[in-house]
C-alpha cells in the first residue's frame, strides 16, 4: 500500500540533489569539486500511524557525473533497526525489491505521539535518526459524498458534457500553520468498473498521491480518478523532517545548498505519517 505514497514522495530527484549540493557546498570555487565519500549511503525511511512498517529504503550515491538515467545502487545487506522506548524491532530485506526493507512482525504499532530512534548499519558505519509520529490533520470533510462520471456516446451512467470532465470533490482541512499535508485516495471496491476517462487516457492505476502541499484543501478532479465505486481520501500530515528536506530541495538553482537532513552518518531522511480518512463514491 505504502509503495506507491513513498514513490510520490520521493518524486523529487533526493538522491542525486543531496549528493550535487553536498559536494557543491563544499566547493573551494566554482570549478573545483571535492570528491565525495565513496561509503557515504542514503537512507529514506518513513513511518505510518497505524500501518505496517515497509517504506525503508538503503541506496548509495550516484557520482557527480552521473547522467539521469542512472539509479543509485541499492543496498540490502544493511541492518536495520527502529527503536521505541528502548525497545528494538529489526527491520528484513524485502524479498523481490533490492534496498527495501519492512518490519515482518505484528508486533509493531506505529501510534501518535511515539518518539522512534532509527540505527542503520551498512559495510560497519553506523547512521542514526529520531522523528515523533505527528498528530493527524484536523477538520477534514469533503463538499460532497458522490461524484458523477462522465460518459461518452450511448446510454450508461455519468453524465456528458464538458463541465462533467471538470467535475470533482473539494477536501477540506484545517491548516492555520501552514504545515505539509498530501492526499491519497484509494478504490475500495474488490472488482471496480473502469471509468470511460480511464480507457481514453490509459490510467488504470486505482490510486492517486497529490504533491505535498501548504493549503488547506485540495480538490480532487474526475480525471485523477480511474475506476466507479467507493473510495477513501486519506489526508496525510507530514512531518517537520519531510517538509524541510521537500521545500529545502525547492531552492533556487542558482543558490544551492545542502537539503536538510535529520540522518547522522548517512544522508536522507527518517519522517513519521499521520492520516485521517473520509469516503465518497464515483458514479
């Protein structure tokens, strides 16, 4: 379930800005370049209130000369190891996806307020981290429980017309502080009918991830959903340690630095999750 959140939220090129600006931070002058530790590693790692641990993952880094199709080189012979009021829960290698890692046990309930110290070991260095599962967002309703589909030609349900491509659901939440939130919305139905949009444009993905962002309400258009039937919103708060790295790497190019990071030892980040829900239905 967390596979594809943490690929929304690792959209950003993380790996390879961390290493640039490390190195670009530590420029005697514009054309001499420090090179870096070659056992330097990355660790992203994010945690979920009230969700199996699987969104931990172990890579090094791409040089400096790297082109933008490569991938930094996973590592799955790490020990991984969460730790909560002295109590540790050693994470396993994902079996089938080099460099990730999960939690096997049921043992492991990730709840608000839980303070977690992360070690992760790689070739005997040592990175360690701390984050707090911060609590849920506040105030979430939607403007509506249903949403017409559109239609094409023919009889069926939906509606046509182009307002009806323009049809959605507003979220609403409150955000005084202006903190990071994001949206996923999942199809809850065990067999769901694909949506005539769905076959035009060739989404079949039943799950949308939007960007983080600082407002206090996100509307969520027909076009970004794929399938009719039930669905669920959940509304993510982020936590302090995501949202400085994603605003960190949304710096001026002309002045870069290195992104914000609350690993000790490696580079990357260890960020908690809380969510609340609410559900409507696409017809």
């Amino acid at each position: 379930m967390q596979d594809c959140i943490m690929r929304r939220l690792t959209a950003l090129p993380l790996l390879t800005l961390s290493l640039l600006s490390m190195t670009l931070a530590a420029c005697e002058s514009d054309l001499e370049f420090i090179a870096p530790d070659p056992e330097i590693f990355v660790v992203q790692a994010f945690i979920f209130a009230d969700e199996p641990v699987t969104s931990v993952t172990i890579t090094g880094v791409l040089p400096i000369d790297a082109d933008s199709t490569e991938v930094a080189p996973a590592i799955s012979d790490g020990a991984i190891t969460l730790i909560r009021n002295g109590v540790r829960f050693e994470l396993v290698a994902t079996s089938g996806e080099p460099g990730h890692y999960n939690y096997p046990g049921n043992d492991l309930l990730i709840g608000v307020g839980d303070v977690f110290q992360l070690e992760a070991v790689v070739d005997g260095k040592m990175a360690t981290a701390e984050t707090v599962v911060p609590l849920p967002p506040v105030g979430l309703a939607l403007s509506e429980d249903s949403v017409v589909a559109p239609t094409f030609g023919g009889g069926g349900r939906g509606r046509g017309g182009g307002a009806a491509l323009q049809a959605g659901i507003t979220a609403k939440w409150n955000n005084t502080n202006r903190q990071l939130h994001f949206v996923v919305i999942d199809n809850l139905e065990l067999n769901p009918e694909i949506l005539p949009t769905t076959e035009i444009f060739s989404r079949f993905a039943a799950r949308f991830v939007s960007q983080p962002t600082a407002a206090d309400s996100s509307v969520v258009r027909i076009l970004t959903l794929t399938h009719y039937g039930q669905h669920r919103l959940k509304l993510y708060r982020v936590n302090d340690e995501y949202a400085d790295l994603y605003e960190g790497l949304e710096q001026d190019s002309r002045d870069l630095n290195e992104p914000p990071s609350n690993i000790h030892g490696a580079l990357g980040v260890f960020s908690a999750f809380s969510a609340d829900s609410a559900f409507f239905r696409v017809r």
